[in-house]
C-alpha cells in the first residue's frame, strides 16, 4: 500500500468525511457499502477509501456481516446498554470538570443554549442540533483533551442510533435535566454536576431501551435458561 504523506492525507479526508455522513444520517445504519461506491460518492480512489474503511471499522462504525458484506453499523441492545455505561461514566466525568474548569462565557453560552431548547420541542432535527452543541459545549468546558478524545468517539458510535428526543416527553424531560446540570456548573458543584449528568444519561438510556422494546422487540430466552426474575 503507497504510504506517501499524499496517500495518508487522502486517505484522512476520506475518512474525515465518510464519517461525518455517517454522524449526519446520509449513510444509515444497516445501509450496505462497498469501496468502489464510496469511492464515487466521494470523488476519491479506492486506495484512499480503503484506508478509510480500514479505520472505521475498527472504531465500530463499520460493520462486515455475513451475506451482506461492508455495513454501517447497526447497533444491537447490548451495543447500547454497553455504550449508555461509557455515556454515564464519560458525560459524568465531564460535568465535575466543567464545574472546576469551565470559563464564565462558557457557562453563559451553555445556559443560551439551554433557554432555547424550549421553542424547538416539535422540531426533532432543530433539538438534536441544539442537543448536540449543548453536550459539545459542556465536552469542551471539561478543559481535558484526553477525556475530549474519548467523548468525540463515544459521540460518533452515539450518532449510529436515531434521536428520540420529541418522543414521549423526552424533550421536556431532557431539558429539566440540562438546568439541573447547568445549575450545578455555575454553582462550581463538581460533585452534582456529576450525579446530574449521570442521571441525565441514565433516563436517556431507559428512554432508549423503551423504544428499542417497543420497535423491534427483545430476543427470546434459550429453552432451558433462567426466565426474568
């Protein structure tokens, strides 16, 4: 494979914008894939595709499924249940930051972005957007670039499931728990800044598994396992 810096730089702005279709909804999850149509989507070679393709499936973006072949990935429930506990941890970590760290305009930018949640309820990709910042913003705040690296990550595989916010009252819920959280930061509370987020990831993840139930069902026990308590 040519390794010149040339190569590695396509290679980079290939994976820089497959990914970014991905965390916008143009490539779905469970879509099939193949290198010589990404390729033309995208205006590239496939060396550079490759390369792409190589990275993104080893962060979980990509998936090889039998009888399918390359996929985006479709994250099945223990995915989530998996990546909801780095959510509670990460976004937890980074609210305690943020209340030790976080600059005064910061704070003020998080609350604008807080107060404006509310004339956005209906608007599901408007409140996603808003969302979005809100947690970029709070990420940053945290002032730590090794716990920022790992929110980027988690953030992307995140973007793999659809929102949920205007369902069943999740934005009015979502965003008494951004004032909870908020109100901890400008108090410089890291240790409920902490708790807040974490149960703010929490009620986010039951709202998850409730429409993952509710849409595609759970899988069956085995004959002969232990049936739910």
């Amino acid at each position: 494979m040519d390794g010149s810096p040339l190569t590695r730089d396509r290679g980079e702005s290939a994976y820089a914008r497959i990914r970014e279709a991905i965390r916008d909804g143009a490539l779905a999850p469970g879509e099939r894939l193949t290198e010589v149509d990404l390729a033309t989507r995208f205006g590239v070679s496939r060396t550079p595709v490759r390369q792409a393709i190589a990275r993104l499936e080893s962060e979980g973006l990509l998936t090889h499924e039998a009888r399918r072949g390359l996929t985006v990935t479709r994250p099945d429930h223990q995915q989530v249940v998996e990546l909801y506990v780095m959510r509670e941890i990460l976004e937890g970590a980074a609210a305690r930051l943020a209340a030790q760290h976080a600059s005064d305009t910061e704070i003020a930018a998080m609350a604008e972005i807080v107060e404006r949640e509310p004339a956005v309820f209906a608007d599901a990709s408007a409140l996603a957007a808003e969302n979005q910042r809100l947690h970029g913003l709070l990420y940053l705040a945290a002032h730590n670039r090794y716990l920022l690296r790992s929110l980027e990550q988690l953030g992307a595989t995140m973007s793999l499931l659809p929102t949920l916010l205007t369902r069943d009252g999740r934005a009015e819920q979502a965003h008494a728990e951004h004032r909870a959280i908020l109100k901890a930061i400008q108090e410089r509370d890291g240790e409920a800044a902490e708790a807040t987020a974490r149960r703010h990831a929490r009620a986010a993840q039951k709202h998850r598994l409730a429409w993952m139930v509710g849409t595609v069902g759970v899988p069956l026990a085995a004959p002969g396992s232990a049936g739910p308590d």
